[in-house]
C-alpha cells in the first residue's frame, strides 16, 4: 500500500485526474490523504466532491476553511461571496448525499506518526491535544450544525486558552485547523494574514517555526498557504502549492522519499482575490 498526501484541490478536477495518471494510482494498492479545501475558487467543485467521494476508503479528507464555507452556506447560514465557485454544488441533484458526506469529514486525522490538518496547529496542543479538540468541532457538526456555522466565522479569541468554552472554544479550534499561519509562542494567533512570513524580529511566527511546539513528535501534513509553498523539512510536510492561482497540484508518498509529483495548473483565480 503506497500513502500519496495530495494539497489543496479547491474545485481542480482536471488537474486531480492528471494527478492520479501521474502517480498511477490503484484503489487496489493505494491510498490518498487530502489536506483539505476540496472545494471553491476553482472550475468545477462538483466534479471534485464526486471524484474524491467516490473513492470511498482509499480517499482520507480533513476540513478546510472553504469545504466548511460551503457547509455554512449550504445550511444557509453564510451568504455566497463574489469569488465563491459553489453554484453547481448548491443545485446538485445529489447535493444532499455530497453535503452529508463532507460535513461528516474530521479536521485532524492521525495514523502512526503522521498528523494530517489543514492549516495548523498551535504550539501548544500535542497532537492527541490536537485530536480530542478536533473530535469537538466534529460533535458539534453532527450535533446542531447550524449553530456552529451562525458562530464559526470571525478571528476571535485570538489567544488558545483551556477555559475557554461554548462557541469561542470551538470558533478557535477551527480557526486554528482550517486557518492558522501565524502565531506567537504563547499561542496568540494571527489568522487574517496571507502572505509570506514575516521579518524574524516578529513575534507572529509560522505556526511550526516556535522550537517548543508540543506536536514535534509526529510529522504534521498541511495545506493552506499557497503564499508559503512546499515545505519539506523534517517532521514537516507543507502541500499548498497554489493550484488554483496558477501553481501545481503536488502529491507526497509518505512512505518513501521519492521525489515530489506534480502537475501545473491554469490561474483559476488572480492572486490577492478576495
């Protein structure tokens, strides 16, 4: 069995399945770990939800900040935005299949010594910490999905804190999983941030930069930040190699340390879209 994690799709059917031919995938043999953002700002999220829904067992998805974005709107919670490319999921005539089956997706998976997130993580959470936090957001999505979405959006709290509770716990959660790039080392995070890291003399750090981060016993497979790029280092595996504003589409094997495989991709959307 081979482990391919593949980055942010965001709606890129074509690119996936020339990806796939590339990798010469085999449900029979393979695997394939999705960071998250399976939908938006790309031509055909449809076609994406279907393909990777179909796949079945060989295909493991975290949340991204886009895929629980079409959740909140698909509850109607959350109005569309100008740039949102969700059109043909909302009048799917398998939207509800397609929806029911996203919103039962985790946003942390462990397996060995591999975390997979989308975004981030804090310094603070080890990776069960990370797991058992997680596992509330996914309670929460089960339990009354429209409450957590009319409380999901904003950037506060902006300090991790185990007292807090009720929506703020859970808003920082994701925030933290879905949107996180920069924070400092007492777990003050910065999530309105897109570009490339700032100077050293910042206290506002990549989020795997902080050398007492409690999660360096596994390695953390992300998405995310187009901005940044690949990042391989050790325990570390960085994915978000901006399909959609014209990059690639990039596959790790987990398993080996062969090279990196990816496939260019057309700009879909201009850089610095809202």
């Amino acid at each position: 069995m081979t482990r391919y994690a593949i980055g942010d799709l965001q709606g890129c059917v074509e690119e996936l399945r020339a990806l796939l031919a590339r990798l010469k995938f085999s449900p029979d043999r393979d695997r394939l770990w999705f960071v998250g953002d399976l939908v938006n700002r790309g031509p055909d999220s449809l076609a994406t939800l279907r393909l990777v829904r179909a796949l079945g067992d060989n295909a493991l998805v975290v949340l991204g900040n886009h895929d629980l974005h079409l959740l909140a709107v698909a509850y109607g919670v959350q109005r569309r935005r100008r740039s949102d490319t969700l059109d043909a999921v909302l009048a799917a005539s398998d939207r509800d299949a397609l929806i029911e089956w996203l919103q039962l997706r985790p946003l942390a998976y462990l397996e060995g010594d591999d975390l997979m997130v989308h975004a981030g993580l804090v310094p603070q959470w080890t990776a069960a910490r990370t797991l058992a936090l997680a596992a509330e957001v996914s309670s929460a999505l089960r339990r009354d999905p429209r409450a957590l979405f009319e409380h999901m959006y904003g950037d506060e709290p902006e300090r991790w804190d185990e007292r807090l509770a009720g929506a703020e716990r859970l808003r920082f959660i994701i925030n933290v999983l879905t949107r996180l790039r920069l924070c400092t080392a007492d777990g003050r995070v910065d999530i309105s941030s897109k570009g490339p890291p700032p100077p050293p003399s910042s206290p506002l750090r990549p989020w795997f930069e902080h050398p007492q981060r409690a999660s360096r016993d596994v390695r953390v497979i992300f998405g995310h930040w187009s901005a940044l790029g690949l990042v391989q280092r050790p325990g570390l595996l960085g994915l978000d190699s901006g399909c959609v504003w014209g990059g690639a589409l990039t596959a790790a094997d987990l398993d080996s340390d062969r090279p990196l495989v990816s496939v260019g991709c057309a700009a879909y959307q201009e850089i610095g879209a809202s």
